[in-house]
C-alpha cells in the first residue's frame, strides 16, 4: 500500500516538474554585448529603446545558409531593473 502512494506522488512530482517555468532570459546592457544567438535563445537588452515597464528581446527565429536570423521586440519586464 505504501508503495502505491510512493509511486503515485513520485509520478504527480515529475508531471509537475514537466510544467515548471523555463529559466528567465540572459540579460545584458546592448545589442554588441550579444555575441552570437543559436535558434530559440533568447536574450533581454536592457539598452532603454523600449517604453517604461518593457525590455528589449533579442531572439534567433529562423536558420540561413548565413546563420539565425534575429528578431527583437519589447516585452513586459519582469523583476527589478537592472543598471
């Protein structure tokens, strides 16, 4: 009987484990400071182009022959600014 319950919580923990939030974004303070970005990264630039309450993110989109495309847009800032 105890190992029924065992085996059930351990099954519930991985299955919530499956739905933990990814870990927030690499921050750096401008664009040059980047570097090269593989597919899907995400990096925030925190450099003041974007309006009050919002961040820059830098992501790579799309594989070229030349290498990932990026694409930036303003999104909402989470946790304490950083200066």
């Amino acid at each position: 009987m105890k190992h029924g319950f065992i085996w059930r919580l351990s099954l519930f923990m991985l299955i919530l484990a499956g739905f933990a939030r990814p870990a927030l974004a690499e921050r750096v303070a401008r664009e040059q400071d980047i570097g090269s970005l593989r597919l899907g990264q995400r990096i925030q630039v925190d450099d003041g182009t974007c309006s009050a309450g919002q961040i820059k993110e830098v992501s790579g989109t799309q594989m070229t022959p030349a290498g990932v495309v990026w694409a930036r847009k303003c999104v909402p800032r989470l946790g304490p600014q950083s200066r």
